[in-house]
C-alpha cells in the first residue's frame, strides 16, 4: 500500500500498479494506474492532444476525456477535477451505485451501465444508459442520496472522481457550477426519453430498450434477457408474431440471438442504439 486518497465516501487505500484487492466501494476492483499528482502534458488534463476539439488518441482514457463535458473546461480547473481520479476495470453484471449510497462521481471510459430505480415488490424501471465519455453521479455530489442503482450492462471501465474535491470546486468555479447544471438538465432530458421510449418509441425501440432492461450476465459470461418472444410481446404490448419479426430482425444485424434461457445480447452498445435513448 502506497497510501491513501479521500474520494468523498470514505479514506480509500491505493493499491500499487496491478494489485488486486476487494473494498467496501466494489468488488474485484482492479487498479491499473494511480495518478495523484499531475504533470504537464499527463493523460488526465494539462496541455495534451485532448485540448483539441478534433483530437484523435488511441488512448481510451483520454478519448472519454475529450469527448466528455469536461473537455470544455480550462485546462488547469481540468487538471484539478481529474487529481487523484482513480481507474478501474469491473465485470459486467456488478453495482456501481446502490438507492440512497455515498456521492459517488464517475466518468465511464468504456461500457455500458444502467441506472435503473426500482420499487419495493422488486419491480425495476430503466431511466438511463450512460456510455463511454458519460458522467455519472453529479447530482449525488449536489444534492445527496439518491433513490436509484448503476449497474454494469458490460465489462466497464470508469475514472472515479473525488467527489468531495469535485464539489468543493463547484462551489467555487463558475465554469464547472456550469457545466454541472448542464450535466444534471441533460439528465432530465434522458429521463423525458426514457418514458417517451415507453410510451410513443416504435416496437423495435421498445423491444430494444425491454431486452436491455432485463438483460443480466450469466456465469459463461453471456449477457442474457431471461425472457420468451410471448413474455416480451406482453411486457411492449404486441402481438408474439409482430416482436418475432422484431427479433429476427435484430438476429440479422447481430445484435442478439435466441438461446437458453432467453435472447442473447451480443452487441449491448448496439442494441441500445436501436432504443428511442440515444
């Protein structure tokens, strides 16, 4: 152990290059870098190829950077946000956030996870799907606990923010305050898509959004809605042979694929671009 760094929820120690370790926030938590100082021209906000608009990096961590709100911010209040950002990889099927946890700010590398809410007989509602370049939690860091879950469609890589750090300049620099009320108002647009999704969204949306909804990661590592062709017609309010046809459709693209016990999710990313949520 190499010391510790405070991200808003409790100490956390840091764990040397490739260690792996299980905490209270996640398990099988790897840490592939800890950077808590930074440098000019580093990977997390100083002068870097990331400043340009058009700037194309192989790196992954700094592609979601610049495609990222934060890539709007000068560089140095940049610089400040992303200090002690800690990296980490974590399985598909995981919890990232739990109803009413610790603030919690995150900024997804790449993967798929979904925020769903759910209520006391078990039932669950999807009001989100958060993708690489995508923050999570802003609000949490506003205005506290809040009723809902983060879960990990795919194999997820996020950049966890010191959420306390982060709040602190908030409070004090206008252009971050800013961008977070342009974060938390994009955030209603995506719950308005969601029930429009369910509401006015062609089959194809509807379906599309309904097999991510219920999609859950098996112990081959498949990604699997538990569900027959009769059960979704049901659950979008269709006939079993209009979602049929719905579902070869998305067979043929690749996207999914019938299996024991559901439909396959082969390209998560994919199937959720098919949803009214873009």
């Amino acid at each position: 152990m190499v010391g510790y760094v405070d991200y808003g929820i409790r100490s956390r120690p840091v764990w040397k290059l490739g260690e792996l370790r299980y905490s209270s926030f996640l398990s099988c938590i790897t840490f592939e870098k800890v950077w808590v100082a930074l440098r000019e021209g580093d990977l997390y906000g100083n002068v870097t190829s990331a400043d340009s608009p058009d700037a194309v990096t192989p790196d992954p961590v700094q592609r979601a950077i610049a495609s990222s709100l934060l890539s709007e911010l000068p560089a140095p209040l940049r610089a400040q946000v992303l200090a002690d950002a800690l990296p980490v990889e974590l399985p598909a099927g995981g919890t990232i956030y739990r109803e009413e946890g610790d603030p919690r700010c995150l900024l997804i590398v790449a993967g798929l996870v979904r925020v769903v809410v759910s209520a006391p007989d078990g039932r669950s509602l999807t009001i989100r799907y958060a993708r690489s370049g995508e923050l999570l939690g802003i609000p949490t860091i506003i205005g506290g606990p809040v009723p809902v879950s983060g879960e990990l469609v795919t194999d997820t890589r996020l950049l966890v923010l010191n959420a306390r750090a982060v709040r602190r300049l908030g409070q004090t620099e206008p252009a971050l305050g800013w961008l977070f009320a342009r974060e938390v108002t994009q955030r209603l647009y995506d719950t308005i898509d969601a029930v429009a999704d369910r509401a006015f969204g062609s089959l194809r949306q509807r379906v599309a959004h309904h097999l991510l909804d219920l999609a859950t990661q098996q112990q081959d590592g498949r990604l699997v809605a538990p569900v027959t062709q009769q059960q979704l017609a049901e659950a979008v309010g269709s006939a079993r042979p209009a979602v049929a046809k719905v579902v070869a459709e998305l067979r043929e693209l690749g996207l999914v694929t019938t299996t024991s016990p559901g439909i396959a999710i082969l390209d998560a990313e994919g199937l959720h671009a098919q949803t009214w949520s873009r």
